[in-house]
C-alpha cells in the first residue's frame, strides 16, 4: 500500500532531525552543537563536551560547577552490585559484563520505569514539563557517573580484584584510570590521597589522552547504537534498557569492535614486509582492512588525524607500540592504492586508537568498553530529545496464502 522504498542498511535515510552532531562526510567536517571537533579536542574537557552534546551550549562556570559534581558524585555503586559482577565467568567478556550492568542498574531506581512510575515521565520530558525533565536529568547524571565504575568493575572482576570505590578530587577520566587502577606509568606519580586510600594518580598526559579520545567518541550522531538506543527508548523504557541495547549494537565488529580487530589484523600482519600481501588478500575480498572505511566519511575521519597526534603523546610517556611501523606502512600503502582510493576509504578513528589503548596497557578486549563510555552521553543526549515509536514498514516478499499442510504429508 504505497510503500516502494527499500533502503537497505539506511544508507539514505534520516529517521529523525537532530541539532546535536553535524557531519560533512564529503568534507570531512564534525561538530558538536556548531564547534569543530579540533577545537574542542583542544580546548575542552570531556564533561564539559558532555553538557554541551546534552543542553546544548558550552556550560558557564556556574553551570559546569553543578553538572560536573552531580556526575561525579554518582560515580558510587551500591554495595549489592559486586554479587552482580562476581556472577560472571572469570573470562567474560567485558562487554558481555557491562551490557548486562547497564540494564541491571536499571532495576534500581523504580522512578526511571514508566510503567512502574504510572506517568510518562519520557514523553512529557520531550514535550518540556520541567517536573519530567528533572526526572530525566537524574538519569543522565547516573548513567554518565557510573558508566565509569561499571566499567572498572568488569575490568577487575576478571581479574579477581576487589572493586574501587570512585575517589574525590578527580576529573571523570582521572577518575577512571584510577578506578582501573592497572597502568604501570602510575607509579610516576605518588601522591596520598585521602579519599579511599589511593597511593597514586594515573599519569597526567594519559589523563588528557583519554579526555580526548573520549571527547571524539562522544557522539556522531545516527551511528547503528545510537539509533538502537533511539529504537529502544522509542517504546519507553527505562533509559538503563536502551543504553544496554545501544552497549550490544555498539559490541559488533564492524562499529565499536573495529579498533580491537585493527590490532588482530596488526598482530596477523606481523611486520611491514607483509603488507603488500595483506593488501592484496584485501583486494580479492579475502580480508577486511579493519580500520578503514566509513558509511559516512569519504575523504578522511577528522578525528583520526587528532587521535593521530594522542598516539604520539601516549607512546612518549608509554613508549612507541611495537606495532606502529606496521600500521605505518599499512595505512601509507593503502592511501596510495587505487583499490582503496577509488572507493574512497581512508582511515576512521579505530585506526589508530587501538594502538593507543594497548600502549597504556588494555586488553584488547576492553577497546569496545572504552568507546561505550563516552559514547554513553551521546546516547544520552540523543535520548533526551525524545522520539515517536519507531516502527517502520517492509516490504513482504514472502509466498502469498496457501493452505496448512499436516506432518505427515510434507515432502
Ligand atoms: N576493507 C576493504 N574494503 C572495504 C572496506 C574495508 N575496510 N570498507 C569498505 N570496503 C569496500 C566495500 O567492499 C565496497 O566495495 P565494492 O564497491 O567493490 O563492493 C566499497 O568499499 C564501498 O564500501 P561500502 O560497502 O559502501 O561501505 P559501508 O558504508 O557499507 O561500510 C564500514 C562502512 C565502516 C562498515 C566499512 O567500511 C567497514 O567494514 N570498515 C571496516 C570496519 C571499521 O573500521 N569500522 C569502524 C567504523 S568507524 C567507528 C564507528 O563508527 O563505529
């Protein structure tokens, strides 16, 4: 009945119009709320990022000095939940942790569920009731402030290590690190702390490194989680299901698992000499050139050219990664290569961030962990605006009826 389109993957359809991240993919441009990415990956700070991908403006310092402790302060898990992640096998996949934790803390806070609620505080938020509205940033601050320490708890359950209680004092990604708690550079700088009884602070420059790595993932608007998330929330949900759903998109190879498949495809490669022949398995569709490619860029990933830069400060405090050369040559190689020219793939921002993540000392398992945690507030900030039920039509090219046949006389 009138439907004719089909667009597979979406690749030109826009479900829903947003003022939060802009991209050129043909110029290779990206905002936030209007300011370049450059110049945020400069000048801010990742939850200064996160208020303005969320309200809409740079916070003033008044502002910021409100934002920025009410996600802090809701850093703390409740004692209950280290039963919930001592469940796990002890070589769960941290994404498989943090999926689940993601909707287990949504059992928690009775007032986020709608349907336990009896009002639809989500609809209302979207239509501006202020009552809902502060319903619905009470959200935003718990998910942000305890993206972290789900984070680190599935980092040392596998490790048979107790949990860190968030320490005071620290910025969002200080924080974490010290959350972690497993860098090696740390003891560079001891400093007594009074809060939990930390001995140390992570290393300033892999602070900063991973500010701005955060502050890229923040956002990049209709990616596949966050749509999964708008999906989700679009039937409303508490906020905890959908930023799970998004955490399962995000888990997937070819979106938030792509920087740990850049280092597999490094480590496979094994020395610069090989790269030609990488390639050309490429070019017979034998092999992926993880790392490359995007459904929005054609030129070039703008965020792949600053997290080039990290990668250098990294590996001067880490030491360079014994991958680098091959990387090197591997994207070199395949900039200069019609195969790839002609189809306009150039390197995105796994490329290089991996290589960034195992010089601080992750496991390769953790990369899609580090993106879900950033790219918590741009699910957020997405979520917040609210959307109609998404529930879109096929096109059935299926039998047309035909009558049932028993058992015992199908062929
Ligand atoms: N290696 C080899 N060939 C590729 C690649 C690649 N990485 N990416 C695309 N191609 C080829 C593809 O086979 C197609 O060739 P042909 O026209 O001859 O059939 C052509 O380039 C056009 O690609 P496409 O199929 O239109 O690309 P897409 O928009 O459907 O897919 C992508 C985008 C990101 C899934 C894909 O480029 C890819 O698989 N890249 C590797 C995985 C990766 O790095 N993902 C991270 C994306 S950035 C982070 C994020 O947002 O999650």
């Amino acid at each position: 009945r009138g439907l004719r389109v089909s667009d597979r993957g979406f690749l030109n359809t826009a479900v829903i119009e947003s003022s939060i991240t802009y991209i050129d993919g043909d110029n290779g441009i990206l905002r936030y709320r209007g300011y370049p990415i450059e110049q945020l990956a400069a000048k801010s700070s990742f939850l200064e990022c996160a208020y303005l991908l969320i309200y809409g403006s740079l916070p003033t310092r008044a502002q910021l000095s409100y934002f920025e402790p009410e996600v802090l302060n809701h850093g703390v898990m409740h004692a209950d939940a280290a039963g919930f992640f001592r469940a796990f096998r002890y070589d769960a996949h941290p994404m498989a942790i943090l999926t689940s934790a993601f909707a287990y803390l949504g059992s928690y806070y009775r007032e986020a569920n709608p349907s336990l609620q009896g009002q639809n505080i989500y609809t209302n938020g979207a239509k501006g009731d202020p009552a809902a509205l502060q319903n619905m940033d009470k959200q935003i601050f718990r998910l942000i402030g305890k993206a972290t320490t789900l984070a680190a708890m599935a980092y040392r359950v596998r490790q048979g290590r107790e949990f860190v209680v968030p320490p005071t004092g620290m910025s969002y990604t200080e924080s974490f690190l010290f959350q972690l708690d497993h860098l090696s550079h740390s003891d560079a700088f001891p400093t007594a702390l009074t809060s939990g009884g930390a001995t140390y602070r992570p290393h300033p420059v892999l602070v900063r490194a991973l500010d701005i790595l955060f502050i890229l993932h923040a956002d990049h608007e209709m990616n596949a989680s966050s749509t999964t998330v708008l999906q989700t929330g679009s039937s409303l949900p508490d906020p905890y299901s959908a930023i799970a759903a998004g955490c399962a998109s995000l888990y997937g190879p070819l979106h938030g698992g792509a920087n740990e498949a850049v280092i597999r495809m490094l480590v496979s490669i094994r020395s610069p000499e090989n790269v030609p022949e990488f390639l050309a398995a490429v070019k017979r569709r034998e092999k992926v050139l993880s790392g490359f490619g995007h459904r929005v860029y054609k030129t070039s990933d703008p965020r792949s050219f600053i997290i080039r830069k990290v990668a250098d400060e990294v590996f001067a405090v880490t030491g360079a990664d014994p991958l680098l050369n091959t990387a090197m040559a591997l994207h070199d190689a395949a900039l200069k290569d019609d195969y790839f020219v002609s189809r306009k793939l150039a390197p995105n921002v796994d490329f290089w961030s991996g290589l960034i993540y195992r010089a601080m000392g992750f496991p390769m398992d953790f990369f899609p962990v580090l993106f879900v945690v950033p790219r918590v507030v741009g699910w957020l900030a997405h979520w917040r605006q609210g959307v109609k039920i998404w529930r879109p039509r096929q096109i059935y090219v299926g039998p047309s009826e035909r009558p049932y046949v028993p058992l015992e006389e199908r062929q």
